[in-house]
C-alpha cells in the first residue's frame, strides 16, 4: 500500500512540474560559469527536477546497499548466536554429585552449639 502511494504522489507531483513548467515558456539566461546559453524556462524546470531526481535516487541506491550489508552482517551474527544456544542446550548440564568437588573427603564439622 506505501508503495502505490508514493507512486500517486511522485505523478501528481510531477504533474504540478510539468503544469507549472508549461505557464513559464518564457527564455532565460543560464549562466554554466564558461558559456551562457539562452534556454526556455520549460527545460531549465524539468532539467532541474529530473537532475534533482537523478541525485536523490542515487543517494536511494547507495542507502539500499548499506542496508543489505548490515542486513547480511546482523543475520550472520544473529545465525551465530542460534547456533550457540542451540549448543548449549543440547550440552549436558554437570550433576554436583560428579563434581571433583562433592568426591573429596570433607571432614565432617562439629555441630555447633550456638
């Protein structure tokens, strides 16, 4: 469902661009630092929104790989940890009654007589 509402809003958006690019058909100047270029007013709009687009879908795929990366090192680490418990529950417990400590003499102690 989030899916097909960013898509209604992503075309109704660039409906607005393309609407507004239309009512600006006048020419400007663009100064490129090197040369200046005459241009409508049309295309300087709709190249601005489609660079911008370009650049945030950029940054978009970049953040996407983050994410599968730390997706793919938290399952390794998380498969880790299952593995270890699953070893520790199926370790034998040590009984005190096997225990080198319960086998050794231990004298027997007075009763006290508090």
């Amino acid at each position: 469902m989030r899916t097909q509402w960013t898509i209604i809003l992503g075309l109704i958006f660039a409906l607005l661009i393309a609407i507004f690019a239309v009512f600006n058909v006048g020419s400007v100047p663009v100064d490129f630092g090197f040369s200046e270029v005459d241009l409508p007013l049309i295309v300087v709009i709709i190249g601005c929104t489609l660079i911008g687009g370009l650049i945030v879908g950029a940054f978009g795929i970049v953040r996407q790989f983050k994410l599968q990366k730390k997706i793919k090192t938290l399952t390794g680490e998380l498969n880790e940890a299952r593995a270890l418990i699953a070893g520790l529950e199926t370790a034998p417990v040590p009984s005190m009654e096997h225990s080198p400590a319960a086998s050794r003499d231990v004298p027997d102690m007075p009763p006290s007589s508090l």
